[in-house]
C-alpha cells in the first residue's frame, strides 16, 4: 500500500498535498488579430512572464458533434517543421481538426501560425530563444476564449538548488513551469482547460505540480474543467504491485509497476526517463490519485479506446491484447513492441535501438483528465505522425448537465 509520513506537508522543498494558495497569475496582454503582436524575443527570466490572448478576427466554424480536444507535445517549437505542417493540413483535409489544441513546447512563431491559417483564438505563454524551446504552452481554439492567464507553479529557490544538487545539473530546472488557463464558451457554456507541461527529471518536483494543478481545478469547482497535456510521468501506472500474481496479469493493462518491469524492462525512450521512471515514487501516484478524484481519467471512462496506425486504419487496446494472448509473436520482437504500445496507449516514441528495432516504451505521458460533466466518448492515441517525439492524443467529450 502507498503510504508516505502522516502529517507532512512538503519534503525535499516541495508540497505532498494541495497548498494554501494559487499559483501566481502572470500577466496578460490581450489582442485583435494578429498584426499587433510583439516580435518573439528572449531569453525570459525566471518569474518574468507574459501571457497572450489573441482573438482571431475570423475563426473557422466549430465540428458538428462531440467537442473534439487534443493535446500535443510538438518537439521544440516544431523541430520537424515539414511534418508538423502536413499533419495539421491532413487534419483540416480530413475533417479531423479538433475544436481545442494544447501544445507543449510551443514557439510563439509556430503557435501564431498555426492559429492564424487554420482559423483559432490563441493563448500563448512561454519564453522563446536561441535554441530548444520547452516550457511554451498555447492553447487553440475555434470556440470564443472568456479568459486566459498562465498561473506558474511555486518553485522556492532553495528547492531548486536542492533539485539542482541532487541532479548534477539545472537542466529543465532553470525553467518556469505552470498550467496555461483558459475559459471557452463552448456553446454557450463555460468549460475551464488547463495545460502543463510537467518536470521530468525530479519526482518530487513533479507530485508538487500536480498539487499545485489539483488546487487550481479545486478553486474553480462546479465549472466543466479538463486538465491536459504533458504530464512527463506515466500515467497508466497507478499502484505499485496487485493483488493478482503477476503472471496472472500477463497480458493485462500495465497499471502497477511490477507490470512496467516485467514488460518493458529498463528501456531508455528517446523522450522520458529510464524504466517505469518517476510514476515508482510514491509522492507522484498519491498526487495523481488526488487528482483523480477532482478530474477522473477518461481512459477508464471513454466508451471508445484505439489507436490510429500509420497506415490510417485504428486498433483498439483489446485487440492488441488479443493478438498478444496467442503468442504468435515473440516477446520484444519488433511486432510485439508495436502491439504492446498500442495495448497501453503510450504516447512517446523511441529511438531505434542497435538493430534498427524501436523499442516500445509502455508509457502515456501525454493524456486528459476531465470533470464528470464531460462524458468521453472516444480516446484515441495517433501513430499517423513522426513530427514529434510523442503522439497526439485526441478525445470527443459530450457535455453533459449533472444538476438534476
């Protein structure tokens, strides 16, 4: 059973249950169109941030049906360009562009252009420099944005030189990180979105995120609320062992993580961290777990689960686990990699490893947690893209009214 010390409100700098205050609201700058914006320049520091609300003059109708989100992590401001390009042009082609985008690491160059030419509001926050672009953050969407403002997570300079210390290195800790917040009128009801992109390389640091993420949710109770984007810690594992033996659970959903090691072993992604990664610290599932219970998960929830394949066709976890209970493929062959991923739904990407195999990574890093009122409909990871080193997730909610 998870169990951490009764009574402790933060170890190692950082908090181990929801704070007593916010996070602190940045500034906002509010435009019409997108004539007027300010030229992308940096290097931002720490606590100096500006967010943009831009409204666009001319916004392209909504979808007919379900609200269609989705959440992805485009790689350094759009690092693979030409990719990133053609996968939103196949989604306006197609007639699959979601209402709402959440994008991690996010420019602003790219994040504009996107909004501008597919016809989106924009709310945009992040530093962009000379180099890799990380913590940038937009959201799109074709419904009017009421409000928007980036709240950005305590970070006490003595936790992030303790951080520091242990790591070796500052790395992604001389970064802001927060959630971007939105209100969208969505047919005449508001619905609250919160996007982050989390610390990876420090799990204390990342649990604290997600108490920071839960008291905003919590501050805005009542109100249609989803939490998505890059968590940078795998979600699916929720416990550390069942109650089943493991060779019970064989081809179950890898939900604990002795499933994660008995699976996937210590597979390094190209994205993430090694192994089952930071979800084996018990501060971080406790902290999930809380945040469930504000916003539950809809991979257990969604009436549909598949994964979209390259070749276009869809595949859902129960026929992945399907093919792999009749062993016809061996244990780490490339097919079984493929068919263990799409069981799981991760959402990252590896590298090749020496013989040209891609290993499977068995982690979803990227995902959604949405209030009750927002029934999901359908859950899909998409494997039709290499712009990035993860996979848009998508997902159709119906909203619902639960007063009566």
């Amino acid at each position: 059973m998870d169990r951490l010390p009764f009574g402790r409100g933060i170890i190692e700098g950082v908090p181990v249950a929801p704070p007593t205050h916010l996070p602190r609201r940045e500034a906002l700058r509010v435009y019409q169109g997108f004539d007027d914006l300010p030229p992308a320049t940096g290097p931002r520091l720490l606590g100096d941030g500006v967010t943009m609300l831009v409204h666009h003059p001319n916004p392209r109708p909504v979808r007919q049906g379900p609200l269609r989100v989705m959440t992805y992590n485009i790689l350094l401001g759009g690092e693979r360009r030409a990719l990133l390009e053609a996968y939103f042009a196949a989604l306006e082609e197609t007639g699959r562009m979601p209402d709402i985008i959440a994008l991690q690491e996010a420019c602003q160059p790219t994040a504009v252009e996107l909004a501008r030419d597919y016809g989106f509001h924009l709310a945009y926050q992040g530093r962009d420099i000379d180099g890799p672009v990380v913590n940038g953050k937009a959201i799109l969407s074709r419904y009017p944005l009421l409000e928007a403002v980036h709240f950005t997570y305590d970070f006490p300079t003595e936790a992030r030189v303790a951080a520091a210390t242990r790591q070796g290195f500052m790395g992604e800790l001389d970064e802001d990180r927060g959630a971007i917040f939105a209100l969208i009128d969505v047919c005449g009801r508001p619905v609250a979105l919160y996007n982050v992109h989390h610390s990876l390389g420090d799990s204390g640091i990342n649990a604290g995120q997600l108490w920071q993420l839960q008291a905003l949710v919590h501050a805005r109770e009542g109100v249609p609320s989803i939490a998505l984007g890059d968590f940078n810690a795998n979600i699916n594992v929720k416990q550390h062992y069942s109650l089943l033996p493991n060779p019970l659970r064989k081809h179950e959903p890898t939900e604990t993580v002795l499933d994660y090691e008995s699976r996937y072993g210590d597979v390094h992604p190209s994205v993430g961290d090694w192994g089952v990664g930071n979800i084996a610290d018990v501060r971080v599932r406790r902290a999930l777990h809380a945040l469930e219970h504000e916003l539950p998960d809809p991979l257990r929830r969604a009436r549909a689960l598949r994964v979209r394949m390259p070749d276009g066709s869809h595949m859902s976890p129960d026929e992945a686990r399907e093919i792999l209970v009749k062993g016809t493929h061996p244990k780490n062959s490339a097919m079984w990699m493929r068919l263990q991923d799409v069981a799981d739904m991760s959402t990252l990407n590896s590298l090749p490893d020496g013989a040209g195999v891609v290993p499977a990574t068995g982690k979803r890093f990227d995902t959604f947690f949405a209030s009750r009122e927002l029934e999901p409909l359908l859950l899909e990871v998409d494997h039709s893209t290499d712009a990035s080193d993860h996979l848009p997730c998508i997902a159709d909610f119906e909203l619902r009214d639960l007063r009566h």
